[in-house]
C-alpha cells in the first residue's frame, strides 16, 4: 500500500530525503499541468514546477495539517504564478505567449492515443482555440475553471486553496465559462 | 456519486461584474449557482432531479447548459502530454549533515542545473586548494573568480550543444513517425480502394452492368470481354 502524503512528509522532515520524491511523483503532473494551463508556456511551467517543489521540500517543515497537502502545493504553485505574472508586467512584457509558440507546445503536448490522423488534427486545431481563449481570460477566472476542468477538484478545495468563499468559486466558473464560449464562437467564425 | 451541493450564497453584486464578453442577460432566472452545481454534477440526487425539471422550463439554462458542455468538450483537447521529471537525489559519499546542508541548494534542481552547479564547486574547491601545493605561488581571488567562471561557461556550452542535439534528434525522431503514420494511413486508403476495385469486378462477373465504375482508370480488363471485343 503506497504511503499517504502525510506519512511522507513525517519520513522526510526525519532525514529521509528520497522519501520527498514520493510526493513529487505523486503531484508532478498534476502542478506541471495546473502551471502550464495558467501561463501558457511549457517553459515558464517547467520552472514553476521546480520552483513549487523546492519551496515546498523548503517549507516542509512549516506545512500545518489543518490544509491537506494537495491545496498547500496548489497554493504555492500558484502564488509561484502569480509571482511571475507580476515580474513580467514589471518588465512591461506581454504575458500571453505568441501564437507560434503556443501552437509548438501544443503540437509537443499531444501525443498518439490512438486517433487517426484526422482526429489529431481536429483535436489540435480544437487545443488552439482553447488556449487562445483561456489566455485571454482575466487570471483569477482562468484559474478557477483551470483548476476545475484539469486539476478535478471541487467547488470547496477550490475555495479552500484560493481563500475564496465557495459562492465565489462559483460565480468565476460561470462567468468564465460564459466568456470561453463567446470567444471560442467568435474564434471559430474567424477560421 | 454525486457530491454534496454547497448552496451560493446570494450576495448582490458577486456574479457577472467581472468583463462584458460572454455575459448574458438572466432577467427572470437567477439560478447560475444551481446550473454550475448541476454541470459539475456537485448536487445532491434529489436537487439534481429538480434543476433536471428546471431545464425542461427555462430555455436560458436549458441553453447555457448546453454551451458550457461544449465549452469543456473543447477544454478537454489541450492535453499536457510528458511532464518533465523532478528528482531529489543524494550523491554517495557525502555525509549526511553536509548533505542537509546543500540539499536546499542543489538537489532539487534539475540535472543540467545540478551539473553545472557542481561542475562550479568542484572548479572553486580545485583553484582554491591550488596555492598550497605552489609554495608562494597565490592565485588572487579575481584570479579564481575568472577561472570559475570560465569553467562554468564551458560546461553550460557543453550542456547546451547537448541540449540542441537532443532537440535535433527528438525532432526527427517525431517527423519520422509522422510520416510513417502517413503512409500507413496512406496504405489503408489503398488498400480500401483495391478492395473496392475486386469487389465491383466480382459484381461485373455475375453480369451486372455496372461498367461506368471503371473510368477510374485502374486499367482493368472489363470480364467477359475479349481482347477483340469493341466498347
């Protein structure tokens, strides 16, 4: 029987350091795909799953059991985001990543599962549309349908992670939703 | 199994105040809690029943429901794919209290970034030791600094050049089974058609006239005709 996130943390803050990569299998995918759906870049969410990590392996000592592990790896990831996001328009950097190289993440992130040609066509050309409008997306309702749509957790581990009632969580899918759906409609009468 | 609902609560102003595009106008129907909660199916089996009643009588819900599911029908094309490794790793040989302390520093980072960080210490703990095998000879502290640094230049440049020759070979490798899925697409397509072609003769040889199907022009000899025999 695998360990719980619990259990790995106590062997980790007693010197076993391996242990940790237990709990970097167990959430790897899961924060590299929360990160890539926020920025948009493979890059960017490469180093903010690195970053989360090594915060977390940092803090672990300071990590209190009142939260479950996962919403306080969540919160850093995208507190992590969030810091990024404001270095960049510190810069005054555009932070919607160009069409071109969108489109090769995109082409890099889908993977042969057994559709045919056609259908990875379709299915790629369907990722553009959707990472197009979700980048145009204010943050804070792209993040709750990226953690809703992606990440599968419900409207309270939403509200919890982002300190947000769960009226509100609500609210944001709704209003995000309605604003994917008019641009994604508009984005295609435009092809 | 469906999740227990948490009601909204209905405090003005929370909903629809953020941006214009994709707003609708819900005069006469405020149920855009309820209709979230039905479409992420986080409803009790009984309120699920009775917004299921809802719908069949509010054509705006009925609506929207319908359009968000097409919204997370696209939602579910981006796909992320291979998510790249982190590891913590514990070089042999290091005893656990030095370990403690460079474990924060180093082991977290990924490996060309662990190489070159300790590519770095070694070049530094090298230069540094230097001047007391040389007798008088001192290496000033601008001196190792220049060396260090030009060791660390190396090994990224070398760490690069790999990078690129890696990229390279992932690209081919990717046109490679690209093409060879053409082909066997391609292959199939073919094959369809070769099908298609024994079977329509095999209709022309129980008499049918169905003779108009071979101007596609795969040079067949028509059955039953001679090689005398005029069109």
């Amino acid at each position: 029987m695998d360990p719980s996130d619990d259990q790995i943390i106590e062997q980790t803050l007693g010197g076993e350091t391996e242990a940790f990569n237990l709990l970097v299998r167990r959430w790897e995918r899961q924060i590299y795909g929360l990160s890539l759906r926020l920025t948009g870049r493979e890059e960017e969410a490469r180093d903010i799953c690195q970053e989360t990590f090594i915060a977390a392996y940092r803090n672990l000592g300071k990590f209190r059991r009142e939260a479950s592990f996962s919403s306080w790896i969540y919160r850093i990831a995208i507190n992590a985001c969030h810091t990024r996001q404001r270095r960049q328009n510190q810069r005054a950097e555009i932070p919607i990543v160009s069409n071109e190289e969108a489109d090769s993440n995109i082409e890099l992130a889908s993977d042969d599962r057994g559709r045919s040609v056609p259908e990875e066509l379709e299915r790629d050309q369907r990722a553009r549309l959707v990472r197009k409008a979700l980048q145009a997306l204010p943050p804070d309702l792209r993040q709750v349908i990226v953690m809703k749509e992606y990440q599968d957790l419900t409207f309270a581990e939403i509200g919890e992670i982002l300190d947000i009632p769960v009226s509100t969580v609500k609210s944001r899918l709704y209003t995000g939703l309605g604003q994917m759906r008019a641009r994604l409609e508009r984005l295609r009468g435009v092809l | 199994m469906n999740k227990k609902i948490e009601r909204p609560d209905k405090k003005a102003g929370e909903i629809g105040q953020i941006g214009q595009i994709g707003e609708i106008d819900r005069a006469g129907c405020d149920r855009k809690g309820d209709l979230i909660s039905f479409l992420y199916e986080e409803m009790s089996d009984e309120e699920n029943r009775e917004f299921s009643r809802h719908l069949t009588e509010c054509a705006l819900c009925a609506d929207e429901v319908a359009g968000f599911r097409r919204v997370r029908e696209d939602l579910g094309a981006w796909e992320t794919g291979w998510v790249p490794r982190t590891e913590v790793v514990r070089p042999a040989g290091l005893p656990a209290s030095l370990l403690d302390k460079l474990s924060s520093l180093l082991l977290l980072f990924p490996v060309w970034a662990r190489g070159m960080a300790l590519t770095a210490l070694a070049a530094g703990l090298l230069l540094a030791l230097l001047p007391m095998g040389r007798g008088d000879e001192r290496v000033s502290p601008d001196e190792i600094d220049r060396l260090v640094r030009e060791a660390v230049a190396r090994e990224r440049q070398q760490l690069e050049n790999d990078y690129r020759a890696r990229t390279v070979a992932f690209e081919e490798q990717s046109q490679r089974e690209h093409d060879a899925r053409i082909e066997a697409v391609a292959a199939s397509c073919k094959a369809n058609l070769n099908d298609l072609r024994r079977s329509l003769r095999a209709e022309m040889r129980h008499g049918q006239s169905i003779r108009s199907y071979f101007a596609l022009g795969d040079g067949y000899d028509l059955p039953g005709r001679g090689a005398g025999e005029e069109r």
